[in-house]
C-alpha cells in the first residue's frame, strides 16, 4: 500500500534562498514517495528547475541547491517509487512555458477521467511526454490559460473538466496556486512564516521543519492564490460532502500532522483504543508492528490496562539499497528488518497491533517469530477494517486476488491463515470517528466498494505506459488512447 | 567552428540487434556531434529507447544496448557539444506518441522561420520542452499527421512549411522515412546490408563500419520512404539548384566519406593542389596540422614537389576532462596538445597547412612553436577562402567580432598579426572546383554573404533557451516567442 | 560519542554462499560503525575481499558479493564514521600475506600501548601503511608467527604484548580465531547454524539475523580456535575482573541484543526504573528522545505509574546526504530530525528522558522545542552519570573542554543551561546494577576517571595521521613514532 | 605489445602548484601507461598523494589537484593496463613512512630476481600488500635507509642488490633522486625549467609540455640527486655496454621525444629508408597502419621515390568504453576501428608498412579490407624485425605459442597467413643503426634470445598474483614465494 505524492510550495514577498526552504519540505514528506523529486524556484519570472529519480538526501547536492538557489517562489514534490517505470517525463513539478509565460505544477492524487482529456488534447495535436495524470491537468490549464485572463480563471475552468483526486500547487510568474478537488480526497493545507512568506503543503509536518505556524487546510474544491495582493480564495466549486482518505490518518501521513484541525498521532492513539473497545483479550503486554502500529498498540494499552512494551528492533539501515541474499528464505528476510525483544514476550500472552493486513504473508512470519522466540499466545488487532476493493483515488494498493481479505471469507480463516490465536479489524464505523469529531467525511471505499464518484473509464495505474497489443486497423482501438488505427501504423 | 548532428537510421525486413548497429554507425559519426546521443529501436511497433548528455562510449554500455536492444527499425543521433545548455529536452531522437501512433525524429541543421512555426503552434494549446528547431518539425509533423492519411503525406505537408537547412531520419512503427531540404545544406545518403537492410546515414563512412554498401545521396527536397514495400521515392519539391555546405568536404566529413559521388580524401588533397597553384612559394618541407590539415598539406607537397613532413605530434588522450591548470599559460595549453617535431622543421623553411583561421590566435601560437622549434620561415596557406559572415544553416561560427578576417582588413595585417612570413587562402572560385566536377553547388554564403535563402528571423543558436529581459506587458514582446505579454505575466 | 566497531566470523564445515552471511550480520551490526566496512572470505584458502568506506548498503552490491562469493571461512568489519579521514588503509578486514600464508583480521577497540609497539616494528625495516591500532596487531602476529608452529600460539604471544582494548576476529586458511583482551572492555560472543557453523559476532542480534543460536559471550583474555577439530579454547590469559564498557548497554548497543546474558533492552528498561526511583517527579507525562531514550523512559513510566508518551517524530531519511541549508538556524537543524508531537505535551508537565547529555546544546534545544508546543513543565532525568573523564578503550567522545559536566559544577547549573525546571543524572552505583546481577563488573573510568589500566602513551584518536611540527634533527622526536630525526628529514 | 609504465618528477627551489605540472607532464607520458596514475607532493616535508586506476583525465579532476597542490617537489607515475587485476595497492607512486621519514617511488622497467629479495623480507617479517616489484624495490630501500646516513646511500646499496630493468624516481622530504639500472633498459631523462626547477621524466616529450629543456639521459646505473645543493652524480655503478629497448623507437616512445640524443621520429622515418633499401618492391603508393606506422612509411616513400598517400582513418573515439556488439564479427571490429581509405588505394599496387606483426590476424583483416577496397597488389614491410622471444625487462608481449613468427617458419609461410603478395621485416643489424650513430647498444633479446642478463627465477608478469595450487605441506614449496608450507596452512 503506498500513497502517491506530496506538494510543497512558497510564496515570498522577497528573494530568498526560497529553494533551501522546499528542500526542508520535502525531507519533511519524503514519507509520501520516495520514487523521485524536484524543485523549481522562480526568481521574479525566470524559472529553475531541478528533478531527478531518487530520494532527497541523493538527488539534491549543495551544488544543486545553489544552482536553483534563490528566489521569491517555488515549488517542490516527492513521488512514489514504483518498480522500473524509469519515465523521466514523469518526474515533477512539471515545467512548462506557453504562449502567456512559464508554469510548474505539482499534484498528489489520481484523475479518473484522465484518458478522455488527453485524447481531446491529442486530437487537437498535442504531443504528451509522459504518463502521468499530471501532464493532463497541465495541458488542459494552458489550452484554459490561451483564452482566460488569468491563471486562476484557467484553474477554474480546468477544475470544472477534471474528475478524481487532485491536491496540487501551481506556480506562475508571480503567484502560487492551490487547488483541492472538490472531495478533498488528499490533505492540503497552508501557513505563514514569520517573515511573510505563504507556504503551502501536503502535510503541516512539513511546516513546522521551516518555521511555518499551520493556517488552515485548503477546503475541499477551494482554489487559494497568493500573491502580492496577499490572499484571494476562490470557493466556487467548493460544499460538497468532503471523502478524505482514511488512510492518511491510519497509515500515510507523518503522526505530527494535523489534518482537518486532527492530529495524526491522537487519531491513531483513538484507533487502538477504539479496538480495545470493540475487541477486547485477555493478555499481558501490547506490542506494536513498528512504525505504524505503534501508537494504535499504545493507545490499546492504554485503554484495556494491559503493560505497553517494545516487541520489535526495526533495522533502520535497511533500504533500497539492501540486496537479499539469494539464499536467504523469507523468514530471514523478515528477520533482517525486524528482530524481536524476546525479553519482551518471552511467556507472555501477546496482543499485537498493525495498521493492516495485505496479503498476510509478512504478518503470518512476524507472528511465528513471536513465538519462536517465547510467546504463549498471539492475538492481532488490527487499527482499519480489511480492504477489499481497488482505491481509485491515488492509493496503490496489490490487487485483488492477493489481498488476503479478498481471498478468505472469515476472520477466522484468516486467523488461521497467518497463525494468531484470535484476531480482529476496527470496524467501519469507528474509523469514521477517528478524528474524534464529525463522522462521514471519510472515503471509504476501499473497505466497503461505494465511492464518492462514478468509476467508468479503466484506471489502471500506469494507464499510458504499457505497451499495447496490436489491432484491427482502421476502427476504433479497444485497447489505447488513439481511437483510429490507420491500415499502416500500429496502435502503440 | 562546429558541426551540428549526425543522423543514423536502419530498416531491416526482420527483427534482429538492430541497436548495436546503430551504436556502431552513431561511433563513425561522432566527429559530427559530441554533446549528446540517443537511439530509438522500434520492434514491431513498440518503441524503446535511450538517450543523454555525452559520448556514445559514455552514454551506452552493455546494458543500456540490451534493453532497447532487437527490432527491425532504428534511428539514432549525434549532436554538438554547446558549452552549458544542459537542456535534456533537446537530446535526440524526439520520441512522441500522438493520435495515430509513435514517431522518432532526428535532424540535422537548423531552420530560419522555427520561431513563426512555433508561435503558431503555441497559440494553438502546445507546449514545447526544448529549444531545438528538431521539436518544431516534430510538432508540425504531428499536426499535419491528424490531416494526412500517411505520415510520408504529412512530411511532404511539413517541408513545404520548413525553409532552412534540414536533413532528417524519421521512424514510425512500420518505416523509415528520409528527407533533405530542398537546398541540401547537410549530406544525407544510403545504402543496403547484405541481410537486405537499408540504412540511412549523414555521411557514407557509417555505411562502412557496418558493412552497407553505398547506393546514393538522398537528393535535395527528396523524401525517401522504407518499408515493406521497398523504397519508395518523393521527389515532388526536388529541382532546386543545389547548395551544400562546402565545410563538409573541407572540415566536417570524415576523409572517407564519400558524399555527393566525391571522395572527402580527394576533395582535400585537391584543395592543397589548388593552393599550390594559386599560392606557391620555395621552401623545404610542407606540414599540416592535424587533424584535418594533413591532407590539403600532402596535396600541396605533390602539386609543389616540395617533401611532406610530419610536423607535429598531437594528443590523443586531450579530451573533455582535461583540466587546464591554472597557472597555464595558453601558450602552454597549446603545447600540451600539439607538440612541435623538431626534426622535421629545424633549420628548414617550412610550408604550414590548415584548414582555415578563426581568431587567428592558435595560429599564432603554432607559428611561434615553429620558429621556437628552429624553422627558418613559416609561410601560412589555408586550404578555404576567408570566412567572414554567419552562417545560418547548421554551422557554429564564432560571432563576427571575433573573426580575423573580419578585424582585419588585408592579408598582409592579418599575416603579420600571426607571425608568418607569408599567408594565402584558397579562393572562392577554387572552391567550388573541389569536387573535380561540376560547379557552383555549393553554398558560399559564409565567404561571400550571399545566402540561397533569404534570412528575416533573427537567428540566435539558441533562440529559445536564454532568459530574456521583461518587456512590457499587454503588448507585442520583442524579444521573445510570446506574441502578449499579459500585465500579470514577464514574458520569459 | 561513537563506538568504534563491530567485527563479525564465521567458520563453516563446509562451503557456501558465506559471504551473503557475513553481509546479513553486518547489516546488523551496521549501529557500532557507519564509516566504512568490508569482508574477506577464504575459500579452501584462497582468500577474497572487498572492502570500501561508505555504509554496508552503499558499499557491497551484487556484483562485490558474488565476487568473493563462496567460501568456508569469512570474517566482516564495520568501522565507524569519523569527519574526513580518507585513509583506505585503515579499513577493515586487514588481509595480509606473510611467509606462512595468509591473515585476515578484523578489531573492535583501542590499543594504549600501540605507539611504543609500533616503532619497535619500524626499527626492524617494517612499513606501516594505515594509522590504525589493527595494523600494529597485525604486524605482531606476523612476527611471532614467523617463530611460532600455530596461529594461535602467536596469538597469544601478541596478547602477552598488546594493552588496552581489543575484541579480534582473526581468519587464517584452516581456522577462526576469537579472542578478547584480559579486561573484556568490549564485547564478543559466538553461537552456532544448524548447518554447524560457528559464528563470532560482537552482539548477538546479528546472530539472530542469520538464524544462529547464540552459545555464550568470549570470557575477557579467552582465545577460541574454530576449525577442523571442533572448538578449542585458550584460557591462560583468563582470570581479570572484567571491566566491561557500560556504554554498551546504555547506547552502543541494539536493545534486541544480549550481552553477558543480560538483555540490552532490559537493562535500559532498568535504568529507567532506577531513575525513578532515585529521582521522582509528580508529572503528567513521560517521553523518551529517540532512539536510545526509548526504553529508560518507557522504565520509568513502568516504575512512577506516570503515563508514557510519544513525545518526538523523528524523521528517518536525514542521513548522511543531508544538507544543513546555509541560512538554517541550529533550531530548525534540530527540527528537521525530531519534530515535537504536540499532542502528547501541550500543556502537561512531561518527564524527559535520554541517555546522556554532552555539549548540552542540544538538549537545550529539544527543552526550547517541548515548551513551545505547550509543555507546562520540563523534568529531565538521564540514564547514566555525568561522563567526566575521556575513554582510552574505543569510545570516541567529545574533548573535555567541550563536556557540560566539565563544564559547569553543579546540577542546578546544568539545568539553567540548558533550561529544565529540574534535572537528574542516574547514580554510579545504580550503572553497577543494570544488568541485574553481580555488581562492579564495568569500567566506569569516564565517569570517575579511574581507569583498569594504567595510561601512559599518549592517547590521541588518529595518533599517526596528523601532519606534526618539525622538530629538532638528530634527537629523539617528542611527537612522532620516528625516535631518530637525522640533520636532512623532517620528522613527518 | 605493451609498455609497463611512466615516471615523471620535478624537484622545484620554491613553493608552486607543482601538481599541476606532474599533471601535464602524466598527460604527456600517457601513451606509455593506461591502467592507473597517481601523484604526489612534498610540500616542505609533508606528503600528499592521490592515485587510482583510471587515465590522467579520468583520475584528476579539479578538486583532487587543488588538495594536493602546492609543493616544492613532486613525483607522478602512469601505469599500463592489464585487463582485471584490480589490485589498489600496485598503484604508484609508493608512498611509504618509516622509520626516518617519508619516501614516494614511482618505478618503470621489470626486475628479474624480484622473488628472493621479496622472500628476503618476508622471513625478516614484512608484510607486502601488492604484487609489484615496485614494493620489492621499497622494502629494500628503507631497509637500507635504516642502516645509510643517507637515502642516496640506500639507494646505491639497493641497486647492488636488483637485477633487471629499473628507471626510478624517489622522493624525500627533501630530495628527487632519479636512478636507472646499469643497462639503461629504459629511457629515462631530465631536463630543467626557467624558474630553477630540475624536472626527471621516462621521455623528453614531457618536458617539453612543462617548458623544460632537456639537459641529458640519465645515464645506465647513474643515480642523480636533485635537492639544495644543487645537482650531485653518482656514477660508481656506470660503465657497462647499454642495452636500451629498441621498441623505445620503433613503438613504444612517442615520436617527438629525444632520447639518447636520437629523435624517435627520424629513428622511425631511419627504419622506413631501411626498409626500403632492404626489401624494394615495385609499387604505386606506400601507406602506414596508424599511429606507429606511418612514420615509417613516408621513410619507405622517400627512399624508394613511390608516393607517400593516407590508407586509413583511425577513429579516435573508440576508447576503452567501446562494447563491441554480440554479433560484430572480427572484421567489423577492425573495420569500426580503422576504415580504408578507398580512393588512396583503388585500382594500385600498395606497400603497405606496420611496426610489427604479433598474432598475424589483426594484419590478415586489414589486408583484406585494402583488397576489398580495389588494391590490386599489397607488399607488406615491418619496421622491426621477426620477434620470437619473451622480454624479461618491462615489455609484455603475447606468449610464444601465439607469436606468428614463433608458429610458422618461413617468410611464405607468414605472407601465405596474412594474404600479402609479399613480405619482409627489417634486419637485425638495421636496427642497430636506427639512431644513426654507433651501434649495438641496444637489447636486442626478444628477436636473437640472446639477453644482456642471466633468466633464472621464472618470470610471470603478475608473479605473486594468481592463487596457486595447494602443495605439500612442511616442504619447500615450489610455487610459491612461501619457502616453508607448515601442516595447518595452505601455501598461498
């Protein structure tokens, strides 16, 4: 399960080594995605731009930095690491210039009426580079921009075309945009520096690593310019029923943020004591799978009165660099990451708390471990309910058929599937209380299949980007954008 | 003085490692481009391909070649070394998908109206990501593709759109397509493999390397079409008197290239007999400087009777990553490249080849290491006329200001500013004898100011790239391919 | 404050893929050095390594693994960071080629004699090619290997001549040779695969890591011989109090390990508790600063019944990469590691505990950091004494004049520094007693400057690698290893 | 046929950026050594170096000269590239610390009783680290060093105990001492620059590139030691009959250096008049196989009156990254190389002249192409005669079994293999009078077999570097540097 993006943006009222400020961002939200990352820094028009596959710490160097270096506006974004999928097209911000000046757009989300935009573009000649959703938006705001005054008139109107998940910043040459989907299906949010400066992100984490004090979130549907005549909302499209995704408290976003005035760590808190609730055991410690089990497995110690310990040891030297040995066995595998405190649960009866179960391989290891190393009974509890349905919204979960609440009917097969004593899910109506206020305004269709909008057009993921068999010339082609084969080329 | 690109492309009747083919011709090529490479392999209409910044021995190993690997059609290219610029945009082969399929376009030379072409694209929706001229032929390509019904129709719609210098490979899912412009500035020929492969190259020393035997030049304005039909020939815009660049047979073309039926080797050898002839002078031993001195310096020695010699030793092992120390003198800089041999030119009056003068500054260290290594007379002769306007289709030429022909006025100033005892160029008329054929099909615009073309457009090498100053909003902006620039928007 | 190393062997009865093993335990034990690493493996007594500086993700790839692949024996090292310091001498396994056939050792510690030994070398004809202790070692055991009919027999000569600290792994073409300096100041333990290899570790979490059972810890002065004949144990230089580094279970080492048969984790959990006990507070919160404050305050919430909280996100990219941003304030350096969860202390009086304080800065910063998210009331309680004096056995810690508690004299001075309403260091005594057993078994000399072993030499870190002062020919060199400056050299 | 490696050395009379001049001086001496470089400064005793595998320009960048940089004396080395053999510690200089000072040797030629010294040393108890005869000769020095009041005296009681081909420079703190073994196997020279400075290098082209005039040949067993009091000989080893490597002209040594008072250039242009007196032929055009070739050609044109033209152009960008595809036959693979130029040789009788013949099979293509390309006849000429013997001082050549002359017998028999319609070699004697001058001082080995030194200690390139095959253990070992394998130890 791994999200998509985070969006990072300033606006100064003067120069400044803007581009340092977004660097600090990004490490900030670096969580988000890890495939990739970029900065462009406008000074008083003139745009920079630096982006590369890679983490933040490699891909920005001190002579990077420099080079882009100051400025009075900028924007940054870190992406997702996908396997292979090397499209250097798709790294963003994506940097254009059109007939009325320059653009660079970052966007966290997933449009699901990506391809019927593009073909319209392509049919008027547009060449696109890349695969992403992101070139979509970015062309139909220039065709937009060509015949509207301003930039945020174009916005407008380009929000008014797309459908799906969208949490982007824009800069121009002297404003910076923000714009939600009308759902709000991904948290944005902006603050205020002391020195006058505007910063807009995925996350308020990544304010306060610069100095930012949080504002507010962008409402859903809101369009938010700064620039020098300060702060203009634009809430035309906003009132919809909001469908922010759960996850983001669950499992995505950094425990120190605050989406929606919630902290991220006190929802995650209330989620364990919530399972505590709902699904109590008999037991003599709770321990957390790290990282985001943690703070569930606290707050279930914390309400059922059972001792909180620490089960796990995570290797934090492990990363992509890491190369599994080829005759290592899963187990191992597992055991490189994670070794247990035996001195922990050594005769104990164990609850154990994660944030979810995918498809039960990596919890049915953890859960031998356990007992390997002493544990009299393992009983999992589990801060969501079990998925089982795509996410259409910028969420990139394993498919169907290996999900393993897809593939077995009760909690009990999958208890015994992964080896537990006992197991249990929060259910659907406490995660709508997470924030310890409203309820509803969540997304759930990953859980229960109902979304907030009508999935017509096939989404997969990298929509654009595989190469598609060949077909009947002439009419129109099943199985890619272009709607005619011409009798001697073929569709790819 | 630098040459802009190299184009290289392959139609094979069956799938085989089509890739490394190209490696090989883009290595005979290199002389022609330095900054950058790329290949494009479609294997039944599924394109892959790879492309950077460097040298093909930089850019490609083993790895990089298997992955594009088989196929049964290819295009590949060199390209310049500008200093800076590092716009990866501008790296060829363009690969683009539009609405009927994919394409992939190389190009050598350069246009006179790109910046007209592409505003109309712009004010159209379109976005460009380079600065090269080759993204402005891709997009009229594109656009007249949704018209046309075969891409061949479209490139003969596009020529009649292009004026300037070009010389292009193009490859769609099921052909190679080959066109000049009508004055044929750029060489473009091909040949045929014995597995029945046609291959198109800038210049014939590519056939060679991978054993294709020559068939012809690619006519001025001639659009040469492979496929599965055979060739197919478009000769509908041919018919202009023709205008090659005279730089190839004297300075660019590898000596064995072979290009419009005239061997390179002879070209030069016969322009050192020329300059015999108009400019002799009694001496001991004739010399040339390498690389492409050495051969109009053996001409003059058969025509004069007068003994060649060897007269320097040039590094080979100089490249990019030399660093000039900096307390070198350039005197020293010289040196460390071109060693005198003192035995050749010791006590002897010498005659010294090159193939033209730029600065005159080189050329005046070189005299001095002569004199230094103990010759008794230096007496200069150039194997091209004085070049003394810009050159506006494909050629980098120093700016005027710089040019010694242009500083001074006569021979004599321009002998003594170098230090000789005597200097001659070679004369226009001689020029355009050089083929031992016809006359008068060159272009010799940069000796005598008279274009085949009429130049408007204002032609900067890199019309696009640079930053430009802000200019008044609201109104037509001199100074940049934006035709308004809003009040809120600085025209870069 | 740094550990120097970790040294990692195993010996196997038959041939495998050793060297992925070898990887797998220095991944774990990648906490004990970040500096550099490497591994050398002996196959049938060909010997093969590879070792570079950089992290153990960073330096071994697929390609570096497979090349010394195979093998029955192999030995690993992971060194740690100094700033600078580029010597690929020093790096580790040492693999040497003698007249009796070849070594490869590996070393965690600190020799005090190491200088007077050195030149005793020297003035034989030998050439030291690193700075480090490991190399005198070495040179040590070649020599009394020249005289002696075993490895081991020449290892126990060298330890008769070695003083100070040193846990070794020695590799020969037979055998595995572990020993432990007389005063066991760092640890070394060994365990045993179910394929029957034996393998040496300095923790026993890398044991786990590769599935070994852990037999028992090397007793301080205990040479362990592993080959054909099984185990043989040397214990002639057996018999000293022990004086085990405290810092080992304070910091150094990972809690999942097991030192001495006490757990690490248990022993923080420990220190906690004895900290709450000897220093309460009436609190409404305690939190721990990550990572190794985790545990003592999780101990001593256990012990005070005060809730425990998650008081810090610390964010896990900031690696080495990092760069501090010019204008960032020391505060936002702080910030961006360890962001505050204000959630957990806005308006509590929180109990704060780490593991030691050096400079104070830091620690000034994090109380700075809790009161502005809202903390009422700052208590910080550490887990060990103030350190006073240096280490002289393989810690590398701050100068003196740089130490708080050197610095300044009292408690209560101390706290206004670094601004805590009250503050409180654990006991000497109570560090005596944090494995839970016999008491005195540590060296406390940096807490009480009472050393197990006399310190003559003088001592510093890199004690042959600075430039010295040239000093006065012919007499005996003060500063330099050379006892001789003759009238034409300089001593360095 | 390769060249082992290049020295080069300034010693300067005050402080400069004296690494910049090694730096062009290693650029100059590069053709004599490709697989590593190094450099290193004395900068008023302390030494810096840096050295790696890798060319001049791939190893120094700006940052790694600038740490080095200022000094007042300094040495640099290139070595020549063998394939694998990645072994750091063989890369020169050698710097090394004893018990005096410091020392740094670079070292061009090959000992022949390089094993006993080594085996001397290591019963002594030293440790070597690499595989070259270079440590060898360092070991022995500061043995020596410890017992001489001088390092100039180490040095003459060091060359009593080396047999075979040594030019060395040594640097001190404050000394360059240059030395050459009694035979003068190989070249080396000094020469002296503007500002005082002394400059030592393996060929005088390198001093020319740093402004230096050349003084002299070091002479065969002279040492020189450059230092403060000026310039001090030491000739007590000089006087026996010289045996310099006659390769040194006809390949090895570039063409505009000087040695023994003998331009290398007219010694080639000297072999092609030989040639041309030895073996005439009736023919219409003579060509040389580039680089070394063509010297000699336009020597055979001269002398035989048939005209000197250009066969060939060399592609000079084919460097060591060049990946010759899967596919590519030996043909193209020359031909990608070296393509003929077709109008020089069509419809004519060619001589065609190399330096020398090694396996036959790259001449046996290259004729073939030329007859390929229309020559009607091709006599081939070699610049040296027959070689069939290994060289035991500094050359590596291919072994015996692939020498074409060593497998067949005849002239016919070689002309028959290699296609030619005739052939010849120059003699023996020729190659005695290549500088002009006196005769028989040179080493003729590798054509007669018959070498100025006794061959005892069997002679590998890499001697110590192969893993060998275990042996008896407790007995002398015969394969081995190892004189004693005892029972527990394998001998390598």
């Amino acid at each position: 399960m791994k999200e998509e993006c985070g969006v990072f943006g300033i606006w100064s009222p003067q120069k400044k080594t803007i581009a340092e400020e977004i660097y600090l961002g990004l490490y900030a939200l670096q969580h988000r995605g890890q495939e990739s990352c970029g900065i462009a820094v406008s000074c008083d028009g003139v745009f920079q731009h630096y982006k590369h596959e890679g983490l933040v710490g490699e891909v920005f160097n001190r002579e990077a930095l420099d080079r882009i270096g100051e400025g009075n506006i900028a924007v940054g974004h870190v992406r997702y690491s996908t396997t292979g999928g090397n499209n250097h097209h798709n790294v963003q911000p994506l940097v254009v210039r059109h007939m009325k000046g320059n653009m660079a757009l970052c966007h966290n989300g997933n449009l699901v009426n990506a391809r019927s935009l593009r073909e319209k573009h392509e049919l008027n000649g547009a060449i696109f580079h890349g695969t992403a959703d992101t070139e979509t938006i970015v062309y139909t705001i220039v065709s937009e921009r060509l015949k509207a005054s301003t930039t945020e008139e174009a916005v407008f109107q380009t929000m008014q075309q797309l459908q799906g998940a969208y949490s982007c910043v824009l800069m121009t040459a002297t404003k910076l945009i923000a714009f939600r989907d009308p759902f709000g299906f991904r948290p944005l949010c902006y603050g205020r520096m002391q020195d006058g400066s505007y910063v807009v992100s995925s996350e308020s984490c990544a304010l306060d690593t610069i100095g930012a004090a949080l504002i507010r979130d962008i409402d859903p549907g809101e369009i938010v310019i700064f620039g020098k005549e300060g702060i203009i909302e634009d809430r035309r499209l906003c009132g919809n029923r909001p469908a922010l995704c759960v996850f983001e408290y669950i499992y995505f976003a950094r425990p120190d943020s605050v989406i929606e005035g919630a902290s991220v760590h006190a929802a995650r808190l209330r989620a364990g004591r919530f399972l505590a609730q709902e699904s109590p055991v008999d037991a003599d410690v709770v321990i957390g799978i790290p990282d985001s089990g943690i703070d569930a497995a606290l707050g279930y110690a914390q309400e059922s009165g059972i001792p909180y310990g620490v089960g796990f040891l995570k290797n934090k030297y492990i990363g992509r660099s890491f190369i599994a040995p080829d005759q290592m066995t899963r187990e191992s595998a597992v055991k490189i990451k994670l070794n247990v405190i035996a001195e922990t649960v050594r005769g104990k009866r164990v609850v154990l708390i994660d944030d979810s179960i995918v498809r039960g391989t990596t919890s049915e290891r953890i859960v031998r471990l356990l007992r390997e190393s002493g544990a009299k009974e393992v009983n999992m509890r589990i801060s969501s309910p079990p998925f089982r349905y795509p996410c259409f919204f910028g969420t990139d979960v394993d498919s169907q058929d290996n999900l393993i609440a897809c593939r077995l009917n009760t909690l009990e097969e999958i208890a015994a599937d992964i080896g537990t004593d006992s197991l249990a899910y929060l259910s659907v109506n406490a995660v709508h209380r997470l924030t310890g206020r409203q309820q509803g305004m969540f997304c759930d269709g990953c859980f229960t299949g109902k979304y907030p909008i009508d999935i017509t057009e096939n989404q997969g993921k990298n929509k654009f980007e595989q190469p598609l068999p060949p077909c009947e010339p002439g009419v129109r082609c099943p199985n890619s954008s272009s709607f005619l084969c011409t009798p001697r080329e073929l569709c790819p």
